[in-house]
C-alpha cells in the first residue's frame, strides 16, 4: 500500500494529485450564512435567524435541513435536494407552496410544515410521490379544507399531524391509501360530522383525536376497519348521542374520552348506554345534559328501567340497515343541544330540511338512524364492564403530545461536531 502511495508520488501525475487533495477542503460543500453544518450525517442547520427565504445555495446531499423558526413565506420547486430525508420548517410564515416544490425529495421521511399562521390551502400534488414519508406535520395552519387526493400515495406514512387547523369537512376516503398510518390528529379543528367512509383504509390507526371540534354527529360505520384503534378522543364536541355500533366496531379500543359533550340521555342515550354494558375500556365521564331530571348523572349508569319508555331498540339486520322514513331521510341535525329532545324521533328534525343538503344520494342516503339510533347488534366485547379490577388505567391527563412519533435518536445526530464558517 505504501510502496504503491510512493510510487504514485514519484510519478508524473504527482503534481497533480497533490493539487487534488489540497483543494479538496476548498471544494467541500460551503454551509450557508449564519447556518450550521454536520457532516454525518449531512445536516444543514438554519433556524431562528429570522430568514425570509430559503438559503439559495445548500449544500449537496444534504439529508437533514432545519429551517424552523423563521420568516420564510414561500417555497418553491428547486429548492430542495432529493437526498433530503428530515425537512423542518415549522414556525415559519409559510402561505404559498408552489406546486411541484417537494416532487424530487422522495427519499423524504419526515416534512415539518407546522405552526405556519398563514397558510391556508395547499395544491392537490404538493406531497405527490413521497412513497417514504413517514411523519407529517401540518398542526397549527390555518387550513380549512384539504384537496381530497393530498394524502394520496403516501404509503409509508405513520404520523399525520393535523391539530388545530380550521378544517370543517374531511371527505369520504381522504385517507385511503395511508394503511400505514398510526396516529391521526385531528383535534382543534371545526368538524361537525363524521361521515360513513371518512376513516376508510386506516387498518393500522393506533390513536384518533377528535377532540375540540363541533361534532355533531358519527355516522354508525364511520369507525368500521379500524381494527387496531386503541385511543379514541372524542370530548368536548357537541354530540347529543352517539350510535353504538360505531364502537362496537372498534374491537382493539383501550381508552375512550367523551366527557364535556351535552349527551342527551333520553332514548337516544340507549345505544350508547347498551354498548358500554358490554365494553371494557377506560373510559371518561359521560355526563348527562338533557333532559333535566338526569343533568349531571353519568350515561354509563342508566339502567334499563330508564328507557322502559322508550320505543325497542331496532334490530340490525346484517348487510342491511334501518331505514328513515324520507322526511327525516338527510345527514344532519343530529345532536340539537339543550332543551329537553321529544321522544318521537320523527318530530326531532321538523325544522330541517327534508332532503339531504349535499343533494339526492339515492337510496343510499344516510338517516339519523345511521348516525345515532337503530343499535341492536351483539358487539363483539363480552364479559367484565368497567370499571373493575382488571381493567386498564386511565391516560394521564395530558394525553399524546403532537411529538410522541418523534424518534429520540434524531435529538442526537444533533450532537455531531460542526464545521464550517
Ligand atoms: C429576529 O427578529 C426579532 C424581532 O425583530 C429580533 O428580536 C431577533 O433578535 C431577531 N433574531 C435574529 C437571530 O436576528
Ligand atoms: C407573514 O406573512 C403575511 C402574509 O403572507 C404578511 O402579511 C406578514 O407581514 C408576514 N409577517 C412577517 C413577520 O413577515
Ligand atoms: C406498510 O405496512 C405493511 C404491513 O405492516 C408493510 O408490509 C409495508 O412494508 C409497509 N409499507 C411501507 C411502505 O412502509
Ligand atoms: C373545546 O374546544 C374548543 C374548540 O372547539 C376550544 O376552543 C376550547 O378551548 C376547548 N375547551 C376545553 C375546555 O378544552
Ligand atoms: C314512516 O313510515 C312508516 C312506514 O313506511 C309510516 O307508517 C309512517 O307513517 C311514517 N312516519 C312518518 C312520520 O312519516
């Protein structure tokens, strides 16, 4: 090896290859101004200098880029290199993203676009093709719909991070293609209605916050495929009832939160109550706002005396559901808080309109029974009710930070020494 090294240096070319070598610092990439660099892996660090844009020269192969805390308004196609696997850009002031502008980036594993006050839409395509991505984070925007193929082809995502938004709509199969995905945030939005196709395609969904929106209503399918869920939030909404088979559908479910929703715990209370004489999940209060004699007491803790007045509960025919007569036959209007509900379901929904406001869905139009009543059907969750002795404890009260998909390993790639200016 030496005899060969020697060799080399004596020959011709010797002038030459030390030329190369000395220039081989002044031709290793230059890390922007005010930035930090890392070499291993290549990590480009720029946050908190109050940029107004992107650094226009990055560093090639760079595979880390932190861009967080500035004043970036737009990106735009060309930015970025396709050997990025970790792009942050939260807490910036993002409000345009250019079509194309992550197209190349597909070895991408996590996108941070959080906290960006300003951004209000996104294009169709923005995230098209990044098969690899695991993580993404879009809290705290000001979204207020999602084009309905955004999330499309993104098979490896795991964390969709969409808290505290201003989405009042989310369509049916927005999330199909995500089989991967395990925690889906949602809370902090202005949702009202849980649709029957919503959730479609989530196989492996762990945890699903819906906490803090205007819910409504559920539709009774809207949880079915959800065999994995374990953590469910649905408190502080404005759900009236709830039908049961929703969650019977949910056969992993561990910890349910309904508490500070006005639960009317007339006969639109039953399914719910008979579902929860058979699950075994920790569960929060679920306190009673109509009608006034049972204010304040929990729905758990009906008895079947207390709906002695109400009509049988319909049975579930299998393939097949209950149908509404055609003047109640629309989506909404389930759960009108306060007052005291009359007890003739037919009466509930006079003030609304007869048809479905999205437009004639033919027969297969959803009811109010779709979304709280027509509960009859076994659940699949036998034996012990909680709470007992064998039931599991409750979340702490904090509940998952938007964080917890966060790998731990990636604080320390921050450790590695610096070069540059
Ligand atoms: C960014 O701007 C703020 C407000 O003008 C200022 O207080 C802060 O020092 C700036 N930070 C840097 C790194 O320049
Ligand atoms: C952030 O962006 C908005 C709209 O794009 C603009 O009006 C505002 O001045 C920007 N704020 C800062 C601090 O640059
Ligand atoms: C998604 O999950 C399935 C089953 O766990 C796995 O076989 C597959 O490789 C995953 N796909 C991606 C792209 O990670
Ligand atoms: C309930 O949710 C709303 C948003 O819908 C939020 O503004 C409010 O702070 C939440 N209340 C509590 C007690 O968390
Ligand atoms: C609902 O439909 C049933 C059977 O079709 C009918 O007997 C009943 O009168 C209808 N009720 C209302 C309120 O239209």
């Amino acid at each position: 090896m030496l005899a060969w090294l020697r060799r080399l240096l004596q020959g011709p070319a010797s002038a030459c290859l030390l030329l190369l070598l000395l220039a081989l610092p002044l031709v290793a990439p230059t890390c922007p101004m005010l930035c930090t660099c890392y070499l291993s892996p290549p990590t480009v660090s720029c946050q908190a200098n109050n940029f107004s844009a992107v650094p226009l020269v990055l560093p090639p192969h760079t595979q880390r880029l932190f861009l967080q805390n500035n004043l970036i308004r737009s990106l735009r196609p060309g930015t970025f290199g396709s050997s990025l696997l970790t792009l942050w850009l939260f807490s910036n002031n993002l409000s345009t993203i250019y079509p194309g502008t992550f197209r190349h980036l597909q070895a991408l594993e996590e996108l941070d676009l959080g906290d960006n006050r300003h951004l209000r839409s996104l294009d169709p395509d923005t995230f098209q093709g990044l098969e690899r991505l695991q993580s993404l984070h879009l809290y705290r925007c000001q979204l207020s719909s999602l084009p309905s193929n955004i999330f499309r082809g993104l098979v490896s995502l795991q964390y969709l991070y969409l808290q505290e938004n201003q989405l009042l709509h989310l369509q049916d199969d927005l999330f199909a293609d995500l089989a991967n995905l395990s925690h889906l945030f949602l809370h902090g939005n202005r949702l009202r209605l849980l649709t029957e196709h919503v959730f479609r395609g989530l196989a492996g969904l762990d945890r699903l916050l819906l906490h803090g929106n205007r819910l409504q209503g559920v539709h009774r399918a809207a949880f079915r495929g959800l065999a994995r869920l374990t953590i469910l939030y649905l408190f502080n909404n404005s759900l009236a009832s709830l039908p049961g088979e929703a969650l019977a559908d949910l056969p992993s479910l561990e910890f349910l939160r309904l508490n500070d929703n006005p639960w009317a715990c007339d006969c639109r209370a039953r399914p719910l109550w008979a579902w929860f004489q058979r699950a075994r999940v920790s569960s929060s209060d679920v306190t009673c706002a109509t009608p006034p004699e049972r204010q304040g007491r929990d729905l758990r803790a009906l008895r079947e005396s207390d709906f002695e007045a109400c009509p049988p509960a319909a049975p579930t025919r299998p393939g097949g559901r209950a149908r509404g007569n055609s003047s109640s036959n629309h989506l909404y209007g389930v759960g009108e808080a306060g007052g005291a509900p009359p007890v003739d379901p037919s009466t509930l929904y006079r003030d609304l309109p007869a048809e479905d406001p999205r437009g004639p869905q033919g027969g297969d139009a959803p009811t109010e029974e779709d979304y709280w009543g027509g509960y009859g059907g076994e659940d699949r969750r036998r034996g012990e009710v909680c709470p007992g002795p064998a039931c599991p404890t409750s979340l702490d009260s904090g509940g998952p930070s938007q964080y917890h998909g966060l790998p731990g390993p990636l604080f320390c790639l921050l450790l590695l020494v610096p070069y540059g200016p």
